[in-house]
C-alpha cells in the first residue's frame, strides 16, 4: 500500500509537471494522431493471461487512458475502428506486450498515418533547401516572440539585478487572459489582445507595487530575490494549472487559419500581423529607451542604481515602470504564442528557459542583446531541425549558448566586468 | 475520513525513499549553494545521469550492476567537469543558467524519440534492479499498523538509502571542518578575496561541483533502484526547485539541515495531499471547488508559498540562526 | 631587514620609470584598454625593495586597475613585468599571491560569514588539510593546522583583535576589518604587500594605529605598495612616491618632492575641473588642497585658459 500510494503521489507529482498527460496512478495510456490530427474514438482492448482486463475508446483529443494494475498486458488496437482513411504504420502490427510498474503510466506507442484511397499520395521527401525559407521564417516569428519576453527580462535584471523565473508566468498570464477574454466572454481576438496587454501591464505594476518593491525595502538579496521568485513562479504556474485544467485550447479565432503563400514561404496571415505589431511594439520600446527622458533614466538606472538615486531619479519608480512593461510585454508575448501554438497552463515556463538562453547570449542586462539573442535563439531553433530530430530544436538552442558562453563569456554585447 | 491511512502515508513519508532521495539531493546542493554559493539549478541532472548511467548499463547494454553505479558516478563527474570548466569562471548568474539549461538538455535527450533504442523514451527503463534486490537480507516486511506497513524490498531500500544519507552526512561534516571547506566557505563570501590569498579558486569551485554532484548522484541511484524503473520526465527542474526548497527549509550550509528539510517537507506534502483527497471523497470540500486532480496543483502552490516564505521570513531556515543570515551581504 | 641597511634612494633620478638600485618590481609597456579608452599605459616602473612606495593619482588615473594588472587579477593587452625576477605575465592571481606578493582590496573583502580566527587561518598558504582527500582525516592536517594557529594568534595580538578571534567578521568595524584584511595578508609570509587605499573609510581614531601596522611591515622587511588619497599619510610613512594620470606615470620622487612638482598639481586640479562636482570624492580636493601653498595658489587653469 505504501508504495503504491506514494508512488501515485509521487508519480503525479513528477510527471504532471512536464507531460501533457494528467493521470494518476497506474495504467496505460496514449496519444493517437495521424499526420497532425488527433484520432478520435478508437478501441484500445488490454488483456492479462488472456482474461480481458479493460477496453477504452480514444478521445477528441486523441488521448487514451487505462488504469490498470501494476503487471505484465498485451495491448491491442482494434483496426476496424479506425477511420477509413487511417491505418497502422510500420511493421509492428496492432498488438504490444508490455508492463506496467508501481506509480508509473506506460505509454502504448501506435504510428497511425494515412492510407487507401482518401490518403494523399505520397511526396517525394522536400530538400533542405525547400524547407529552409520557411524554417528561418518560423525561427523569426518565435524569435519575435521572445524578444518581447527578453527585453522584460533583460530589463528587469538590468534595473534590478534579479533574474526573474516568473517571467513565463506573465507571458502565460497574457495568454490567458486573451482565452478568457476571447473564449470565455467572447470578445473578439484584437480586443481580447489588447485587454490581455493592459491586464499583463497590471499584473506586472502589481507585482513590484506590492511583492517586489516591498522585497527591496526590506533589502532581500539578489540571491534570495532569485528563489523567491521560483517559488512565484511555482504558484502562478500551479493556480493556472488549479484553474485552467492542463488541456492546450485554442483560441476561438482563427485557430487553424490556412496559410498563404508568398514566394517560398507558407504563412498563415495572423502570424504576418502578429509580427508586424511584435515589430512595431519593440521598435517602439526601443526608441522610448534611447530617445525618451524615461528610457534615458532607465538607462542610468541599469548602470549605477545609486549614482542614478544620487542625480536625483526616483529608481523606485523607474523599476515599477519597468516591471508595467515587461508585463505587457510579456502578455504580448503570451498571446502571440498562443495563437502560435495553443494556450496552456506551462506555455511561459516551457518558453522561458529559451528566453534566459536569448537574454544570457546577448549578454545579460542588454536590452539590445536581448533582441538579438532573441532572433538567433528562435532562428537556430528552427533551423537546426534540419539535421537534428524535432523534438531536440530546443536542445540545439541550449547548446548553441553554451557553446556560445565558451568562446564568449559575457555574451554577444556584453561588456567585461571590472575588479577591484 | 480514513485516518489511519492519512497517518500511515505522512508517517512512512517521513523515513520514506522519497525523503531519501531528495535528502541526497539536498545535500549535494548544499555542498553546492550553502557552502561553496554555487548557484546550480540543474541538480536534476546529476540525479538523472546516474540514474540511467546505471539503468542503461545493465538494460540496455547488459553490464553488471555494480559497473552501471561506476557508470553513473562516472557520469555525474563528467557532468560536474562539463557544466564547471565553461562557467566557473563566469558570474554566478551565468552558472544559474547554464546548469537549468543543461538539466533541460539532458531531460530532453532522455525522452527523446531518436534516442529510445537506448534510453526508452518517454517510457523510460526497468528491469535494472535485480541484483540490488537480490542482495535483499530482509525475508519479510514490517507492519506496526497505523503507523507502518511495508514489504522487503521496501525495507531494503530504506536500509541503504539512510546508510547512503548518514555517510554522505559523514563526509560533508568531515570535510566542512577541515582548511578544506574552510576555503569553500570563503569562496561563497568572496571569492577574489579567496584568489589574492593564493588559493586556486576554481580549482574548488569544479571539486565543490564534482562533489554536490556526486552526492546528489546517490540520490538518483535510490531513484532508479527504488521504483525499479527510471522515467525521464521525473528528472525535471521541479526536482531541484523541490531540493532548494527543502535545503533552506532545512537550513543552508548546516551538515544535517538537508537531512531535517526532506523530511519536513516530504511529510507536509503528503500529509496535506492524503488529507485534501481524503476531504473531497467523503465530500467536505465539494467537487465544484476542488477535484482530486486539482488537489495534485495545491501541493505545488504550497511549496511555491512555503519557498517564497521562508525566504522572506527565515532565510536561515526553520532551525537557523538569524545572525549568520543578517552577515549576508548578497 | 632594517630600512637602513637599504641602497638609499638619494641618487635615483627624480623621472618617471627611474632606474632603483634594488628594484623588487620592475614592469615595462603595461597597457590596458577597455574599449577605446587606455587605462593604464606604463612604460617602465620600477618599485624599491624593502620601501613603502606610494601609488597617488587623481580618480580615473588607473591605479587600481595597474594593481589589477601586477596581481593577476586583470589581463593586460601588452607589457611584461617581473616580480623577484620572475616574469609575471599571465600568471593567475592565485599563483602571483604565492610568489609573494599579496594585495588588499579598496573595499574590503572581509569573509563575513567566517569567524576572525577562520578569516586569517585561511591566508596560510601550503595548507595540507587543503587537499580534498587529506581533509578526510584530520590526523593528517591537524599537527599543521595547530602551528598555524598559533601564529595566526600573534597576529591578531599584534592587530588587536585576538579579543574579536571567535566573532564573525562580518560583526566587525570598517576599520577593523581593513586590520582583518592586512593581517590575514600576512599570514601568507609575503615579500610585498599590496594594499589598495588602505585608509579609505577608516575612522580617524583607527587611522593612527593602522600607519603603525603599515610601517611595521617594512621594519619586517617587507616592501609595501600602496594607493592612497590621502596626502598627509602619504608624507607621512613613504619613502618613494610614484604620481599616475590618465593611466600613464607622472613623475617620481621623495613625498615633498613630488607635492610640490607642478605637473603634479596640474593633475589633480586638471582632473578636477573636467570631472562632473558630483563624482568627485573629497579626497583628492583635500589632498590638493594640502599642497604647499606656493603651488596651489598657481593658477591651474592657466594651461586651460
């Protein structure tokens, strides 16, 4: 008993944090689609020793769940129920063996993909070169994405010196708050993105005004700041997941809009505009940093907070306005990646460790490091599913950093540090 | 209610595997952050690394057992040198990010499709720990109702997972009162300090490293060995947020507050876990508040709570002394 | 050694890179840029063994940034320089440390969260218990650590805070902390110290008592080099004072000498009227202020205007 509860405790715990599967206990389970589209209602009979022990049909979402006791099954796909279109692939056939451990899911794997007359005859394999325009596009769009958050990020840092672990938690916030604007109440997309922008900008005004801020008065450390904001980050990410359930959900509009093409590439337009206000937004910021009286303050609050206090600016308040637009920013962010990818409660933190990657290459508290950083983290990405399996890109950007931090430790525009 | 089962789980919780691994873990750290003020965020990594070092030599290659622990020791060192010689150097900062992204690398690896053939993939591995078991002295379990109620192998692992935490206690404790922890020590108050006296700081920072690293590396042996199976995803950063959290739960740079802070927390956790799946089934909290999946969310915003707390209030942990932390001038 | 048995310093020429009858530090085309700006740019300079020598210079002049250079802290672009011989180029602080030359920081390193005692048993150097797998068995270490101990001891008696032994150093005042520093400096047995404004922040009752401990160091036999602001120390306890502006040396000479050299005072007052009044700590204007009269009545704008 012991361990079996435990192992269930334990399982949910270490496994509801990173997969998209939400069981507890033990069984079988998995995820049938065909090309990109889940299948729905396939039978899935398990048996033991012969002795039927439980059927279960697949969902809309394509995902299948059979708890079953820990032991030794055979798994079998019932193939008249598939779709008239779809058939089993590779050689493997419809039945598995397999065994199921204390506290553990075990995933059935079935590779299902068109066949017969309804399936589109088979392409010939397109060359690297044919894929790669629309890669470096892709790499582009997702760079933008996280430009918005890195500049927050970079900024913060800059003005404050803490590196920030809940800053995927405003770009969730962001996204969010569009879905509940947008799904829930049924506003249209562009109002529910603009009202996610302010409500991200809140967020963030709210955190400094009465977490942060209060942390500085009472002088934290930097070090201490950091994990504190771990354990924000936990919450934030948990209370979404406690509200919004652990589904991926699209928005109501243009969910699966068609692409267009333009010369080489194949874009759905909502992701053209999408670039062009990330574009404008960050060109913007940027112009406000270098040109504005605030962004000039800001500036000089980055590089000596205390020579800055002592010429009479209110470092206080330029960190609060920091924290206002690194929170729409974020919310920015959130809602584009959204509309790229679907809305979850973890999208933020799964998305911030490349935004650290792109903040850290172009050199931390760089504000235009981070932009940098930002393209070619969301470029190599990309790109490099030409040569290596797609679900490693990310492996490529976290190593295209380290790698980059050999050769040049204090990232791309970053300066070195004086001693003594 | 069922009491008995709610006291059964927190009490077995508290001298449990889960407390054990994630005391080795904690101590690992501990080398890392309380002592020597590395800042590794990827500690899940070492516990992976061994964690399949071994799972992978004796499945997939089919090495003997005590080859796939040399492996994974083996592994964890290499790790240490590989996330130390490029970053040691570097502010602190960089090592935070540098150790998170490794951590996801290597989990992502694991749980990669391309690489099943050896590692399992998103499955993972089992069927490693046979000759662990068979070493198994114990004929029967033990059962002091409502307190305990556990078979062999349990007890096994219990038996070697604590003899593993008192002896990685031992060492630490050893080597923190010697000029050797003496210099690790200094090097977290300042290390150029450290530097113009003529010490080799990186030097101690990658032994520092090396040694969290293989510490922590226990606990990912217990891992595997005590579910008999290594799962990829149960390697994510959660595991080292956890681990920091029980590390200044337990109290920062104190030889046994990893020890203390692990069972603290494990005992917390499930105790409030079993008690909130216990009140939605006899209906004092209604579904339409909380369902038994919810409830898995609440443990995490509580350790989220919890972290933020301790940090603000008593960063020196619940048993600290408030003075040292005062002294801090990070 | 006692400071009379020394070749004097009387016939060494009064220039910038003169040549020292017994030169312990001898450094040649030292140069550092960050960015477009050059930092420290020396040609030649040579430190006299068993002296104190002063480092003086308006802020910005690179003073510390050449003691970053001459200790491994920092990497310069070009120069070579030899302590005791040996060349130093791109050795590492920790090696520089070792060979005998040890520094103090503008702002105090004190190991805050080590006791006093910790704090100066960790300047020893050839430490056995320092080994990873020698500190498992104390048996091994024990015997060294007692000696160490006992001359850390008389250390702390000499510097007054063998009262303060087992309390943090983080508890301590600013100025015993700058005492902390330049005992637990010596515990590494260094022929040359290297302390970097070791009055700044030191309330005045302590100022007295420090001197002391600086001269004393050269009555030992060690040579000292030290960056200071503060001109009425400099006369006080230098035997040879080196003038640093815009990263390259000024001039050379006795205290008396050098304060009343005009190139001196054209760069302290010059570096004056360039810099913004709020960056500028008081030192140096005091200091300036403190030269003789004849000097600082001079107009120094006369070049400007």
């Amino acid at each position: 008993m012991f361990t079996a509860l435990l192992g269930a405790l334990f399982f949910a715990l270490g496994v509801n944090a990173t997969s998209a599967y939400a069981a507890e206990g033990e069984g079988l389970q998995g995820a049938l689609s065909s090309g990109n589209q889940p299948v729905a209602g396939v039978k899935i009979n398990a048996t033991q020793n012969g002795q039927p022990v439980g059927s279960v049909v697949s969902g809309a979402d394509g995902k299948w769940t059979l708890s079953v006791p820990p032991g030794k099954y055979e798994v079998v796909l019932d193939e008249s129920t598939l779709p008239e279109n779809v058939g089993l692939q590779g050689a493997a056939g419809p039945t598995r063996s397999l065994e199921v451990f204390e506290g553990a899911m075990r995933n059935v794997l079935y590779p299902l993909g068109p066949v017969g007359a309804g399936a589109p005859p088979p392409e010939s394999e397109p060359t690297m070169l044919d894929r790669l325009p629309n890669l470096v596009y892709t790499g582009v769009h997702i760079g933008l994405i996280l430009a918005l958050g890195a500049l927050g990020v970079s900024l913060i840092f800059g003005t404050m010196g803490l590196t920030n672990f809940a800053h995927g938690e405003l770009i969730t916030f962001g996204a969010l708050a569009a879905f509940v604007f947008n799904s829930t109440i049924g506003l249209p997309l562009w109002l529910a993105l603009v009202l996610a922008v302010v409500a991200g900008g809140g967020f963030g005004w709210l955190q400094d005004r009465f977490f942060w801020g209060w942390l500085r008065k009472r002088r934290t450390g930097l070090v201490g700041m950091m994990i504190v904001s771990i354990g924000l980050a936990m919450v934030l990410r948990y209370v979404f997941l406690f509200q919004f359930r652990g589904d991926t959900r699209q928005y109501a509009d243009y969910a699966a809009q068609a692409g267009v093409e333009i010369g080489p590439l194949l874009i759905a337009p909502k992701n053209l505009i999408m670039d062009a206000v990330a574009i404008l937004v960050l060109v913007a910021v940027s112009f406000a940093l270098l040109k504005t009286r605030l962004g000039k303050a800001t500036r000089a609050v980055s590089t000596n907070p205390s020579l800055a206090a002592a010429s009479g600016i209110d470092v206080d308040k330029i960190i609060r306005l920091i924290w206002t637009i690194g929170g729409a920013l974020a919310a920015l962010s959130g809602v584009m990646l959204g509309m790229f990818q679907g809305v979850n409660f973890q999208m933020g933190f799964q998305m911030l460790l490349l935004v650290f990657a792109a903040v850290t290459l172009g050199g931390l508290g760089t504000a235009f490091g981070a932009l940098l950083g930002s393209m070619v983290v969301g470029v190599v990405t990309q790109v490099s599913t030409l040569w290596v399996p797609t679900e490693l890109k990310n492996v490529s950007a976290l190593a295209a950093l380290i790698i980059i931090l050999l050769i040049r430790p204090q990232g791309i525009l970053g300066r070195r540090e004086r001693i003594g | 209610m069922d009491w008995n089962l709610i006291i059964q789980v927190s009490f077995e919780s508290i001298i449990g595997s889960t407390a054990i691994i994630y005391a080795l873990a904690a101590i690992g750290l501990n080398v890392h952050f309380g002592y020597t003020g590395l800042l590794n965020f990827g500690q899940s990594a070492f516990l992976g690394v061994a964690a399949y070092g071994l799972a992978m030599s004796v499945t997939t290659f089919g090495l003997p057992f005590w080859v796939g622990i040399g492996v994974g020791l083996l592994g964890a060192v290499v790790l240490a040198l590989l996330l130390g010689v490029p970053t040691l150097r570097l502010r602190a900062d960089y090592l935070a990010i540098v150790t998170i992204a490794a951590a996801e690398i290597i989990r992502l690896l694991f749980r990669s499709v391309s690489l099943s053939e050896w590692t399992g993939g998103s499955d993972g591995l089992q069927r490693f720990s046979d000759d662990f078991y068979a070493m198994n002295p114990y004929s029967q379990g033990i059962k002091i109702l409502p307190l305990i109620d556990m078979d062999s192998r349990d007890l096994w692992v219990l038996t070697v997972g604590w003899i593993l935490v008192a002896l990685a206690c031992l060492i630490v404790w050893l080597l923190m009162r010697s000029p050797w922890g003496r210099v690790l020590k200094a090097i977290r108050e300042d290390e150029d300090a450290v530097r113009s006296l003529g010490k080799n700081v990186f030097s101690y920072k990658i032994q520092a490293l090396i040694l969290g690293g293989v510490l922590g590396s226990l606990g990912g042996f217990m891992f595997a060995l005590s579910r008999a199976a290594v799962q990829p995803d149960t390697y994510g950063t959660e595991l080292t947020f956890f681990a920091y959290t029980i590390l200044i739960l337990g109290g920062a740079a104190r030889v046994f507050g990893p020890v203390v802070g692990a069972v603290i927390f494990w005992f917390l956790i499930v105790f409030i876990d079993a008690l909130l799946i216990e009140l939605i089934k006899v209906g004092a909290i209604p579904t339409a508040i909380m369902d038994p999946n919810q409830a898995g969310s609440v443990r995490y915003i509580l350790v989220g709570v919890g972290l933020m707390c301790l940090l603000i209030f008593r960063p020196q942990g619940i048993f600290g002394d408030k003075k040292e932390v005062m002294l801090d001038a990070r | 050694m006692p400071a009379e048995t020394l070749p004097s310093l009387a016939d060494v020429p009064r220039e910038p890179g003169a040549k020292k009858p017994d030169a312990i530090l001898v450094a040649d085309g030292v140069v550092r840029r960050f960015g477009g700006l050059t930092a420290v740019n020396v040609n030649h300079v040579e430190i006299p063994r068993g002296r104190i020598t002063a480092l003086i210079g308006p802020n910005g002049a690179g003073k510390t940034t050449f003691f970053n250079l001459l200790t491994g802290f920092d990497k310069p672009d070009e120069g070579t320089w030899t302590f005791n011989g040996k060349t130093l180029g791109g050795v590492p602080a920790h090696k520089v440390a070792r060979l005998g030359m040890v520094r103090t920081f503008q702002l105090t390193k004190a190991l805050n969260r080590l006791t006093v005692m910790d704090n100066m048993l960790l300047g020893a150097t050839g430490q056995k218990g320092e080994n990873f797998f020698r500190a498992l068995i104390p048996a091994t270490w024990r015997a060294q650590e007692r000696e160490i101990t006992e001359r850390a001891e008389e250390l702390l008696v000499r510097f007054k805070l063998d009262a303060k032994r087992n309390d943090f150093a983080g508890s301590l005042s600013g100025g015993q902390r700058k005492l902390l520093e330049m005992a637990r400096a010596l515990m590494v047995r260094p022929d040359m110290v290297m302390l970097d404004e070791p009055m700044a922040g030191v309330n005045p009752a302590l100022t007295q008592s420090l001197l002391g401990h600086v001269k004393a160091l050269r009555e030992d036999g060690m040579t000292v080099l030290f960056v200071e602001h503060d001109m009425d120390m400099v006369r006080d306890i230098s035997d040879w004072v080196i003038v640093m502006g815009q990263g390259s040396v000024l001039a050379e000479g006795t205290p008396d000498e050098v304060m009343a050299d005009p190139r001196v005072i054209d760069a302290y007052l010059g570096a004056h009227h360039d810099d913004e009044p709020s960056e500028e700590p008081p030192a140096p204007v005091a200091a300036a202020a403190d030269a003789p009269e004849t000097a600082a009545e001079k107009p120094a704008g006369e070049e400007k205007a």
